[in-house]
C-alpha cells in the first residue's frame, strides 16, 4: 500500500481530488486546483503519483482517466488516525469536542442518536 505521507503539498492536493471525484482526467483537476500549475506540470505529478502506486490509469479514447489505488474509505481512515495522531494527540473524545464545539450549525438528533449507539456499541464491544 502506498504511504500517503511521502506526497508533496500538490500532490496531496491532487489526490483529494481524484478520491473526491473517484477518478479523473489531468483537466479535470487543473479546473479544480488552487493556483494551479501548467497543465504538462500536473500531467508528470499524476505520472509520477502513478509510479509511487497512488493512482491507476485507463486510456478512454484520447483521454486518460486516473483513480486512486487504495479505496476512498480505507483512505480516509487512515488520513483520519494521522489527523487524530497530529492534532489530538490520538484522542478521539478532544477530536470530536472540537468537531462539535467549532460546528456552526446544531447536531440534527438523528445524528447525535447514531453517536450514542455508536458509542453503545464500542462499549459493549470492548473497544
């Protein structure tokens, strides 16, 4: 498996956007990225993202489409266990806190039903 933490700042960039879109092609990204680079430039960064084995290729036509290696959900776990590691020193109580606390709108009690029996769950799982 890819290490996500060998990317550059642009390289990240990219790769959040092709795991947002679940694939694209090197125009799609240069209309979404900030400040973005040339377009050759954000071809070689997907080639070399290929090459580190973070992204797949499919020829369509005259257009190549990229998609990330990994799936989104075990993606996003792990860049969720380094946010936890680096700004909550691992704490999911101080993370979620913050998550609620810095919240603008109010939990809809679905939601917060769904954190209880979440919760619930764990605790009769042992975790």
């Amino acid at each position: 498996m890819p290490n996500p933490s060998d990317l550059s700042r642009r390289e990240r960039q990219i790769m959040d956007l092709v795991f947002a879109k679940g694939e694209a092609t090197v125009n799609q990204i240069c209309a979404e990225l900030p400040d973005p680079p040339t377009t050759m430039a954000v071809r070689r960064m997907m080639h070399i993202l290929e090459g580190k084995g973070h992204l797949n290729r499919r020829e369509e036509g005259r257009e190549v489409v990229y998609s990330p290696t990994e799936a989104k959900a075990e993606a996003g776990m792990s860049a969720f266990q380094r946010v936890l590691e680096t700004f909550f020193g691992g704490s999911l109580e101080n993370a979620l806190a913050a998550h609620l606390v810095g919240r603008k709108d109010k939990v809809p009690p679905e939601e917060r039903a769904r954190l209880v029996k979440l919760i619930e769950q764990a605790k009769k799982e042992g975790r």
